[in-house]
C-alpha cells in the first residue's frame, strides 16, 4: 500500500519536474528575467523622446517624437562636454590600469619573491575595501593638491578602484599559460622582458581584451569618486551630469531621460559587442 | 653569442638601451610589479593612513581646524541614534538586496543552462548583462522617474490595470521607498550573480546528471543531491560578493531616494557622504567609515580565504 503511493508520489514529482524542464518553462523564464532589466531603459528611452512639457500628458509613447530634450540636455545644458570627460577619464583610466596592472599580473603569476602570497592578499582586500570609507581622505586630499574639478583627479581615482581587480584577473589568465612557454623563450635567447612582451602577451591577449573592457565599463559606470571630485562641466562625467538634472527646482524629466540614455548607449555597445569577454571577465578569469 | 654581441661597437643611445634591458632583466620582479605596488602606496595606502589619523581628529569649525581626540569620534558615533538608524537602513537594504538578487540570479542561472542554443544563451546573456552595465548613478535615476508619485510610469500602469485609483507617492513613504531602493539595487545586480552561480553550473560534470538520470532521479533530487553541492561555492562567492558591495553602496540609494524620505533609505554609505562632504565634519564621517571598514573586512576575511582555496584547487 505505501509502496503504491510512494511510487505515485514519485511519478507525480518526476511530471512535475519534468514540466519545469521544459522548454515552455525555461523561456518564459527568461522572458520575465529579460523584460524585468529592459523595460526600465525602454521606458528611459521613450521619455527621451518626448518633450519636457509632454511628459505632462501621460502617454505611454510619444505623440510627436522628437530629439528636443536631447538638444537641450547635449547643448543648451552643455553635457556633451560631460561625454568627451567620460571618454577621455574612462580611456585614460583603462590604459593606466592595463599598463600597471598586466605586469603585475604576470610578475604574481611566474615569480616567487619575498612576502609574494602577502603582497597577493593585500591586493584582494585591497580590491574588496570599501571606496565609500576612502572618499573623505580622498577629498581633501584632491583639495590638497588642486585636484578638485579635474579629469586627472578622477582617473587617479580610477586607478585605485580598478587596478587591484585587473591585477587578480591577470595573474588568473597568466596562471593558465605553461611556464614551458616562458623557458622555451629565454633558452631560444630571449631577455625575461623580451619572453613576456614577445612570446606570452600575444598568447594572453583575451585575458588582456575581458580587462580593458571591464576596466572601461566599471571606469564609465563610477559615480561615487567622480561625483565627489567633480560637479564642474570642464571635467565632470556624464553620469554625474545626468544625477545633477535632479538637483532642480523642476526637474526636467524627459531631458534627464535623454541623458541617461547617451550615458547608457557606450555601455549598451560594449555589452552587445564584447558579451563573451564580460562574462570571462566578471568570473575573474577563472572560466578561463 | 654574447661576445659577438658586445663587439659590436655602441652608441651612447645603445649603451643605454643595453643597460636598461640588463637592469630589467636582472631585477624582473621590480620592473613588473614595483609601478603597481608603488602606485598602491601612494593612492590607497596614503589615504587608508590618512583615514585611520583623521577619525581621531575632533573636528572644528566647518572642517578648518581640528583637534586630537582619539576617541571623542567613535564615542559620539556610538550614542548618535542617527548613526543607528542608518546602520539598520544598511542592514535591511543589503540583505533586502541579498535575497532578491541571488534568489533571481539562481533562478535565472538554472533557466539558461537549460537553453540547449548556445546562440539563444547568448543573447540572453547579452539583454541580461544590459541592467549590470549601466552607471550606477542612471540606474537611480530612471528608477526615480519609473516611480515618480505625479508623473511615474508604474502608477500609471497601475491606474490603467485598474490596481491603483489616484496616485500613490512610492518614495515618500517610508517602507516602499525602501522596497523601490532594494529593488533598483538588486536590479543592478542581478546579472553578476546569475553570471557566477551559472558558471558553477557549467562546472558541473555532465557524466554526474547522467548518472543520476540513469538511477531514477527526479529533477528535485537531481538539484538536491548533485547541482546544489557542486554549485556551493560559486553560489556562495556571489552571494558573499553581493551582500559586500550592497553593503556599501552609495550611488544607487543617493541618487533614487537621496536618503529620504526623512532618513528612511539613508544607509551609512549616503551618512558618511552627508557628514564628510557636505557638512564637512571629517572627523566624525572618518569614525563610521573605519566602523563599515571594519565590518567589510571581516567578511572580506572569510571571502579571500574562500577564493585563496579555490585558486589552489584549480593551480594543483
């Protein structure tokens, strides 16, 4: 008797998962997941293409499409001085980090020196360290050295948020290499230099490609040092100029909404282009 | 082949390039690594210093002077309820974050290793990551907007559906702005941890499921006995890495709610900025930043250990 029911309890939980299984299931799944994260940036999206003043009217698309507010939030406001400082503050950032921080990398990846598994911790906690707990130093002392309301205040920044992570993911690319491609190099007359520029960069560079790409998203996205070192047009990001929209005694939404936008598009772009990296990347290289 | 090399008559420009490449060559651990240590010193170390001195300074008079107190910070810390109230803001955002985020990503993660296509994964990755790249600070203000109480899209919808009659003011009250704070965070950190939780999930041998398909195992017992225990540590890791970065978050809570309505989405992160930057009392915002500082690397501790064991296992 109990055997009987435990069997039909048994065929009744296989249906059941089975149904989960399928492929019904798993799409509509993923259809919620994917109407959850895009319905906030259409929505951004349509407003962008209203007037300020119709955003008043309560339509869900715009009547009469228009790029007004995106004029007035590019040139009237001047933000499109806050996009070429987000272009020049996120390049720069990357390629400093990149420069420091791959052969940092690779030095945690072949060679023993003293304190090495110390100096690697450090790196980690320093990765994990609270920024917001640095913003106050930080402040004063940009104050200090003039750097408030610079470009070169906020890379600075930068490259304290985004080097230690580089340096982890590197070392994680480099870990993968055989070291017999390294000795192969040095005993065909290579320099130590010369094997790492030469023979192992080239073999690393999707490792190099999944760091240049999160260093420059994670550089874009910044607010919190970019907000505080600068709320000046000549060197503030375009993030930071989108927040200062609500600052305003009327706030105009649908102008803020087109600055979100341009904020988003390069990030959107660098997704759609460079997912698989990202994905690599976000794993810490450890997907390899 | 060296003797051929250096009779080779040089240059003063050769000669120089020949002693930089010896020096290199000869101290390759400080070429390679002393640029990013040093950087560090001067960037972190400096102002992690910088820090630790300035919480025990009482500061005077807007900022202009100040003096040594070790402690007259952290004991005003301790018995201003403000700090108390944020402190429980903090709590209840990270870990209303927490369980909203990996709860989806898990689910999320499960469904598309289920998508056979790998073009299909593909794009769906690709729309899922979409939320994970947008600054932090639009994240904010879309949600802002999306739940404005005259203009909002969500009241709107609501009206239209029949929900909601009038408008409803989401982020003047106290409880649901919260709700709206947590959800814009999580939404922003969805993609991570369904990209973590979903590379553990390709971790998982396919041998094993078959094998458990052979014996009879439902779905259930299939997730029980062979996805949860090889999925743990990833999960964990995001999980861990979640609640940390929750834990600290600024950009998005400031730029949704700005702390309001009246303190009740104000987490530490927005009370150390309110006090250190606007108000300008550096002394004491120095205390609760060392008090987040410190609280972080506990769990910091716990999650180098974690990874330090995992980069052994893959490295052995």
């Amino acid at each position: 008797m109990s055997g009987r029911t435990g069997l039909d309890r048994y065929r009744r939980e296989q249906r059941l998962g089975d149904a989960l299984e399928s492929p019904y299931v798993v799409h509509l799944v993923l259809f919620l997941a994917v109407l959850f994260i895009v319905a906030p940036l259409v929505w951004e999206l349509l407003t962008s293409l209203k007037t300020n003043d119709a955003v008043y009217n309560f339509n869900y698309f715009p009547r009469n499409p228009t790029l007004e507010s995106y004029y007035i939030a590019l040139f009237e406001r001047g933000y499109w001085r806050a996009v070429v400082n987000s272009i020049i503050i996120s390049s720069a950032s990357t390629v400093v980090v990149m420069l420091l921080g791959v052969p940092a990398g690779y030095a945690f990846s072949r060679y023993r020196f003293p304190f090495d598994n110390l100096v690697f911790v450090f790196i980690l906690f320093t990765r994990l360290f609270p920024p917001i707990g640095l913003v106050v130093p930080y402040y004063r002392i940009m104050t200090e050295f003039g750097l408030l309301n610079t470009k070169l205040g906020i890379v600075i920044a930068n490259v304290y948020l985004w080097l230690p992570l580089v340096v982890y993911i590197m070392r994680n690319f480099f870990i993968t290499i055989p070291h017999d491609l390294d000795e192969a190099a040095l005993v065909d007359g290579c320099t130590k230099i010369q094997a790492f520029r030469h023979v192992i960069l080239p073999v690393v560079m999707p490792g190099i490609a999944a760091g240049t790409i999160l260093t420059f998203l994670y550089s874009w996205r910044e607010f919190l040092f970019a907000f505080t070192v600068s709320t000046d047009l000549n060197s503030m990001t375009i993030p930071v100029s989108t927040f200062l929209f609500v600052g305003d005694t009327s706030v105009q939404w649908a102008s803020m909404a087109a600055a979100a936008v341009v904020a988003t598009i390069p990030s959107a772009l660098v997704v759609f282009f460079f997912q698989r990296y990202i994905v690599v990347g976000l794993t810490g290289g450890l997907k390899g | 082949m060296s003797e051929a090399y250096r009779r080779v008559p040089e240059t003063r420009y050769g000669r120089l390039k020949r002693l930089i490449s010896e020096f290199a060559n000869d101290h390759i651990r400080l070429v390679l690594l002393g640029p990013a240590l040093v950087s560090l010193v001067v960037i972190f170390i400096y102002p992690v210093a910088f820090l630790v001195w300035s919480s025990m300074q009482r500061t005077l008079a807007f900022g202009a002077t100040a003096e040594f107190a070790p402690t007259a910070n952290y004991e005003a810390m301790l018995s201003d309820p403000t700090f108390w109230n944020a402190a429980e803001k903090t709590l209840t955002y990270s870990f209303g974050s927490f369980v909203v985020t990996m709860l989806s990503g898990l689910i999320i993660a499960l469904a598309l290793n289920n998508v056979v296509r790998k073009r299909l994964r593909d794009t769906y990755t690709t729309l899922i990551l979409l939320s994970w790249a947008v600054p932090l600070s639009i994240v904010g203000v879309t949600w802002r907007w999306m739940f404005n109480g005259q203009l909002g899209v969500v009241n709107k919808l609501l009206r239209d559906l029949g929900l909601l009659s009038g408008n409803f003011s989401w982020l003047a009250n106290p409880e649901t702005a919260m709700a709206v704070v947590i959800m814009a965070d999580a939404w922003s950190r969805i993609p991570f941890a369904t990209i973590i939780i979903l590379a553990g999930l390709q971790s998982i041998p396919q041998e094993t499921y078959d094998a458990a398909k052979v014996d009879g195992a439902t779905t259930f017992q299939t997730f029980r006995h062979v996805t949860l225990p090889y999925l743990r540590p990833s999960f964990f890791v995001a999980g861990l890495i979640t609640w940390m970065f929750a834990f600290r978050a600024f950009a998005i809570p400031f730029s949704t709610t700005g702390g309001g309505p009246a303190g009740a989405t104000e987490v530490l992160a927005i009370y150390i900025h309110r006090f250190g930057i606007e108000l300008f009392d550096y002394g004491f915002a120095s205390a609760v930043s060392m008090f987040l500082v410190g609280v972080t690397l506990i769990v910091a501790g716990i999650y180098v250990n974690v990874i330090l064991e995992q980069l052994s296992e893959i490295e052995a």
